[in-house]
C-alpha cells in the first residue's frame, strides 16, 4: 500500500473508532434485556444456548423451557445437564403430552400451560438471570398461550434478568417487547440438499 493509501485508510479508521467510543460512551444502562431470535434460517436455538453457556462462564444461574416435544435430545441440553449434575438448574421441556402429531388440542394446551407456568415461576425468581424460552412464538401463533399474558409477565421480571425466545413467526407483540431482535433469514440448508439430519448439527 502506498503512503498516501495508507494515510487515507488511517484516518478512515479514526473516523470510525470515534462513532463507535461515542456509541460506547452513550450505552451507560445496565438492566436485563429481552432477545428474540426469529426468521426462517437455522441458528435459533443454537444461538440462544451460545449465549446461556456464555451466562454459565460468568457464574450466573439461567433456567430453560423448551416449547416443543422433543423427539430425541438434544446435544445441548445432554451436555448441559452432563455439566451441571448436581447444580440447580431450572429445566422443564413439555417433552410428553404434546403432540402435533395426533392433533390432540387439549393435551398440547395441558402441555402448554404446564411448561408457562415453569416459564412463570423463573419470570419472578431474581436468582435467575437468564431465562430461555425455546420455540415459545408457535405457543403464540397458534393461540395455545395468551399473548397478553406472556408479554405481561415477561415485563413484570426483575429488572436484572434476561430472557431469550426463540421461534419462527414472532408475533409483532413479541417484536415490540424485545430490546435486541435478530431475524435469521434461511438463504441455504443443506437439508433442502437432500443431507440428512445429523447428529452434533441439527440436533
Ligand atoms: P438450530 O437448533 O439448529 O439452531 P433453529 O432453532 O434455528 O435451528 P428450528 O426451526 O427450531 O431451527 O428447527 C430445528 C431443526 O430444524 C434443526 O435440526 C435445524 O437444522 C433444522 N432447520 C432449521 N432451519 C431450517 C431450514 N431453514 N430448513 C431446513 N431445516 C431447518
Ligand atoms: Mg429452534
């Protein structure tokens, strides 16, 4: 690189690192956030356990609901609960009763309840910081769970802790609670490729 390139790519960079220590400067809050993690894409649920194994490196205590029925564990929860044996971890997964499959409306909305009101008890728990509700949006698009309710509840939380929902088709009501919200947009899946599910990747 030329002298004159390189001065010019010097102050370029000055430029920048000023708007970002005034972004830095201007970010003085502390408080627990709500995270959506939505869109079609894969990297959800992968995403949000990034984060509450990053919660565990710094000593806090997360708890977890998982929304769906779950065919096989997972690789993330098996290693969780293989690392925190014995450590009070709050986990519930509405694993049994649910069934998309049967079609079976007031066993799914049994099942459904039974995990918010898990998902309800950590929402009033300030031990925990970190509360992760996995696939919790469909709970909402299909009505087996009151939007308002869990909105209400979700802001009524003590104000340190931090709650992450996953899922597809947020509901906008979803979208306007949340402080940080990523859509993940699904440009390629190896699956639509015809490769099989596999075992450390999809599950
Ligand atoms: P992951 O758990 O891998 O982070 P996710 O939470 O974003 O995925 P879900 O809709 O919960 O996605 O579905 C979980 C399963 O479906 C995973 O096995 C994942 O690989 C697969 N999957 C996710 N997105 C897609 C997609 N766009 N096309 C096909 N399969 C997908
Ligand atoms: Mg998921």
């Amino acid at each position: 690189m030329d002298n004159d390139r390189k001065q010019h790519h010097n102050a370029r960079m000055q430029r920048k690192k000023a708007v970002v220590d005034a972004a830095i400067e201007r970010a003085q809050d502390t408080r627990g956030i709500v995270i959506l993690i939505t869109g079609n894409g894969k990297g959800k649920t992968t995403s949000a356990f990034g984060t509450l194994y990053r919660a565990l490196g710094h000593g806090q205590h997360p708890g977890i609901v998982q929304f769906i029925k779950g065919t096989q564990p997972t690789g993330e929860v098996t290693f969780l609960q293989q690392c925190a044996a014995g450590a009070d971890l709050p986990y519930h997964a509405m694993a049994t009763g649910f069934t998309w499959n049967t079609q079976d409306w007031d066993a799914d909305k049994r099942a459904a309840d039974e995990a918010w009101s898990n998902a309800a008890q950590m929402l009033c728990d300030p031990s925990i910081d970190l509360v992760l509700l996995d696939e919790l949006t469909y709970m909402l698009k299909y009505n087996y769970l009151d939007t308002e309710e869990v909105v209400r509840t979700i802001r009524a939380r003590p104000p340190m802790q931090t709650v992450i929902v996953t899922g597809r088709a947020a509901r906008p009501e979803l979208v306007d609670l949340a402080d940080t919200v990523s859509e993940i947009a699904d440009h390629k899946h190896a699956f639509k490729a015809g490769v099989k599910a596999q075992a450390g990747i999809d599950f």
